[in-house]
C-alpha cells in the first residue's frame, strides 16, 4: 500500500476530497517526523509506536573487503506493534 492509497482510502471513507485528503495524511506524516527527529516517541493507540533508539560505536565488518572497521554511533527509528495489531495481523 502506498501512501496514494491511503489517501484513497480517506476519500471514500471520510468522505473529503482528494486533496483534503491527500493535505491530511501529509500533515499527519509530518508531524511524526517532526516528533521523532526531535528524539521523543510516537505513541498510536491499538496500532503501535515508534521509538528513537540511539546505537552506540561499535565494531564492524566491511563486506566488500572483509576488513575490521569502526561503525559511527547513531540514531535508528524502531517501530512496536501493539498487541491489538499483532493480534490482527495474525489471526
């Protein structure tokens, strides 16, 4: 699903236009961006969240060469399905 598709979806659902829509889901999109790159977390109820995790330096395998190298600290997005989605998904 892409985010067209959604948008779409908010159509015929929501009953607002295509670029209502469209408007919408940018908005929300952009917040959780926002949200997230200013390091705090992004709590959905009954779908999940998504967390900042920041990675330490660590050792490293370079995989064209197979030489050890120094992998820089940095920050990596996590996303945790709640119960009622995995309970969903799985059926």
């Amino acid at each position: 699903m892409r985010k067209a598709d959604i948008a779409d979806a908010l159509v015929e659902r929501v009953g607002i236009s295509r670029k209502e829509s469209r408007e919408l889901l940018e908005l929300i999109l952009t917040t959780i961006k926002e949200t997230l790159g200013k390091g705090d977390s992004v709590k959905i109820a009954e779908f999940g969240s998504f967390l900042v995790r920041k990675k330490k330096e660590r050792r490293g395998r370079n995989m064209k060469t197979g030489l050890p190298m120094q992998i820089q600290p940095r920050k990596v997005v996590r996303f945790k399905a709640s119960y009622q989605l995995k309970k969903a998904v799985i059926k």
